[in-house]
C-alpha cells in the first residue's frame, strides 16, 4: 500500500498535465500512487496521462461517467485511493521535486499538515506569505483555504466531508473553501500543524472559473452556487456554532469579491448587492471591527 495518494481531477489541461505529472513522478519520495480522474474533457489531457502509465504504474486514470467538476472529480479519486495520507494538485500546477518527503516527516500524529504555495504569473514568482490560520480564523484576517495547500490523513478527510459527499450538485464556486472549513470543523487543537514551507506552484494562467465569466448566465450560476452553500451551512447543523459563524461570513465576502472583480456585471451587480443584502444572514448580529473589511 503506497504511504500517499497525489490526486489530479483533471479537465481539458493538454497544455500543463505533462509538467504537473513529472512533478509528482520524480518526488524525491518514490512511495507514492498518482491518480488522475478524467472528468470527461474534450482534448488530449488523458491520452498523455496515458502515455505517462505505459512506464510508471504508480499512475491511476479514473473515469468518471459524465463531467462532475472539481470538488466531486477529486473525492472521487480519493474513494479510488489506496494511501495513508492525501495530496492534491490541479493539473495546470506543480509540486517542488521534495514536497511529499517534507511533509511525511512532518505530519507524525498530526490529521492535516497545511503548507505554503508560490503563485507564479507571467514567469514571476511570488510566494505566499505565511498565515496562521486558525489565529487569523478567529480574529477574521485573510487566510489560505485551498485544499492543496493541505496534507491530511484520509480517514480524517473522508470522515470530515462524509456529510458534502451528499450534496448532490455541480458546484463551480467555493468548494475549496467548503472542504476546507469542513476539515477545520473536526480538528482537535493537537490535530493541525502549519508549516512556512512552498511545496506546491500554483500557476496563473488567467482562466480561473472567476476570470472565465463572460455573460450573465455563468456569473449567475456562480451566485446560485454561493447562496445554495449559504443556505446548505445556514440550514444544516453540521458545523460547530462558532466556525459556522465564520463559514458564513467568508461566504459573504468571497461573494462580494467576486461581484466587485466582475467588470461584466454593471447593473446587474447591482440587483445581485440588493440580493445580497436581504439574506441579511449574520452581519445584523455580529460586531465587528474596521479591520475585517481587509480586501
């Protein structure tokens, strides 16, 4: 049985998938399985991956039946995963060579090891500054919620999210950022270690679901997805009262960042503030200080 599982949902990336594949292929810890789930692109992505199996048999395709997009292409990998320990990593990025050895030295009793990433854009490179997420959590500063920024234990991941595994819909937004405070929901304070290292490169190739909206109809089903997690997490008692307030709140503001980088939306935005506005959620009965508004 392989010590990690490095899983790639993967759709229409012909161009990257070769350089993401070699970053996991020549880890510096070989104990490794590679799982790609083709998530029923149109191009050439999965018949390179293919190509890549012939000589490494640590690599794993599955098919899934239709397109299920990112957060259920991923899980699906992960229910196909035979490891101790998860990874993951989109197909248009890439792993420093030691990632995987740093972090299984690391994690010990730990249930999730978060690291840090460098954004490269144009060929510059920039690396994240370090954040202490569960501090900056409870005092409303930025944080990192990416899934792959995280090494995490698979019972502790399946277990965590066993409850959006049921969530029987499509999302393009915020999934990451689901997952990621569902994981935080089951920590206990020894259960979580963060790590000032950058072990994954995450490249900006500007067409970001965010950057890809073109018309109205897609930036609406971006605002249906966030108001159908609003609602989900409102409406289920599944996180803890304190996190759940958080949930909402950064749901909030990541709804209101999106609207405002939109140069599509124009007065449309506007009825969509309106819209937002009378969710009314939790902003009328939380205090907060000048410095939450940071973005």
């Amino acid at each position: 049985m392989p010590k990690i599982s490095i899983i790639l949902p993967t759709f229409n990336v012909e161009k990257y998938i070769a350089k993401a594949l070699e970053s996991c292929i020549n880890q510096s810890f070989k104990d490794i399985e590679i799982i790609v789930v083709d998530d029923c692109g149109s191009d050439k992505s999965i018949d390179i991956v293919k190509e890549y199996a012939k000589k490494d048999e640590r690599i794993k395709i599955v098919h899934n039946e239709e397109n299920l997009g990112t957060f259920a292409a991923r899980n699906n990998g992960v229910k196909h995963s035979n490891s101790e320990y998860l990874m993951f990593l989109d197909p248009d990025d890439f792993l420093e060579l030691e990632a995987c050895e740093k972090l299984i030295l690391l994690i010990n009793t730990y249930k999730i090891c978060q690291f840090s990433f460098t954004q490269i854009s144009n060929g510059i490179k920039l690396k994240s500054v370090f954040k202490d997420t569960l501090k900056n959590l409870k005092e409303f500063k930025g944080i990192y919620w990416n899934i792959w920024t995280l090494f995490v234990k698979k019972d502790f991941y399946l277990d965590s999210l066993k409850e959006l595994f049921l969530i029987d819909k499509k999302l393009l937004v915020a999934e990451d950022m689901l997952a990621f405070f569902f994981l935080i929901n089951n920590l206990n304070d020894d259960g979580y270690l963060q790590v000032d290292l950058h072990l994954y490169n995450y490249v900006d190739h500007s067409f970001s679901i965010t950057k890809r909206q073109k018309n109205k109809e897609k930036i609406q089903e971006c605002l249906d997805d966030y108001f159908y997690i609003l609602k989900y997490i409102k409406e289920n008692k599944i996180l803890k009262e304190n996190l759940k307030s958080y949930v909402l709140i950064y749901l909030q503001i990541d709804i209101l960042k999106f609207l405002f980088n939109n140069k599509k939306i124009n007065y449309f935005k506007y009825k969509l503030l309106k819209k937002i506005y009378k969710c009314k959620m939790l902003f009328l009965k939380l205090n907060f200080s000048k410095k939450f508004f940071y973005f």
